[in-house]
C-alpha cells in the first residue's frame, strides 16, 4: 500500500449553519468582536444539494479565526442530551485566564440583554482548572452551538 505524505496546515473556517443570521451575526460582533469579511446570496448545485434551502453565506472573522455563517431558514437547534455523531464543540484559545473572565462576563451580560434569541437557555458553565493548569468554560452561540474557550500555561 503506497502512503501519501500531506499536511494540513491548519483550520482555514467553520461552519456554522443557523436560522437567522441576523442574530448570529450581531451576536458574534457583539460577543468576539467579529466582522463580515464577504457574503453570497447564489450558490452552486452542489452547494444547494448538501445545504438545501440555504439563502445565505457571510465570512465574519476575529484574529485569524473565520466563521461561515450559512443561512438555512427553519432548522431547530438540536438539544444537548441527544447523543449524534457530530462535531461535540469548537474549542478557542485566549491569552491569559483573565481573557477567559472578560469572554465569560460578556457572554453572561449579552445573554441576560435580551438582545438576542438564543436557541439554547443553558448558561455559560463556570471557568474551571484542569490538574494541569488549563482554565476553561463552556458556553452556547445563539444556534446552540457549543464552544470551548481555554488558556492553556505556556499556549501550547
């Protein structure tokens, strides 16, 4: 068997499919600071084929991170306690566990605002430490998505 050598450099995006990307893109701006990059509005037949009923695609970016917000209209979230073979969470670094207090307060003042419509009620969990020295909290985007936020002693 012959083996190939590639190398993946890196995440260039995700995905996130909502129902409103009106609120997942205010959402994200508000929360991370995020920005559009770009969007469409017409997509190939493949595209529609894997995504059917998408309207929409905006790029919103903070750091080198980027998102694909992908507008699907009338897709409920799917709750937590189900067990599916999915992606379980996006994990996403920050400096110092003090970066860790400011994203979690935030989250907790943008959810208590009522500003947006969060598809999940569950909280941001507290900030917690590992045996290890690694701080982290969980939390859910509006489509009831759910992130990891982590600083880990040395950013490795």
């Amino acid at each position: 068997m012959s083996t190939a050598t590639t190398t993946v450099t890196g995440i260039h995006h995700v995905g996130v499919q909502t129902a409103d990307v009106a609120n997942a893109l205010a959402w994200y701006r508000a929360f991370l600071g995020a920005e559009p990059a770009w969007s469409l509005d017409t997509f190939s037949e493949l595209t529609h084929s894997r995504l059917p009923g998408i309207t929409q695609l905006v790029e919103i970016g903070v750091g080198t991170l980027r998102l694909h917000l992908f507008h699907r209209p009338g897709r409920p979230p799917i709750p937590p306690t189900e067990s599916l073979v999915q992606f379980q969470h996006v994990c996403l670094a920050v400096s110092t566990p003090g970066d860790l207090d400011v994203l979690r307060e935030r989250w907790e003042r943008l959810y208590d605002s009522g500003e947006f419509t969060f598809a999940l009620t569950e909280r941001s969990t507290p900030i917690v430490v590992d045996d290890e020295g690694v701080h982290s909290f969980y939390a859910y985007d509006v489509n009831g998505l759910e992130l990891e936020f982590t600083c880990v002693p040395g950013g490795s």
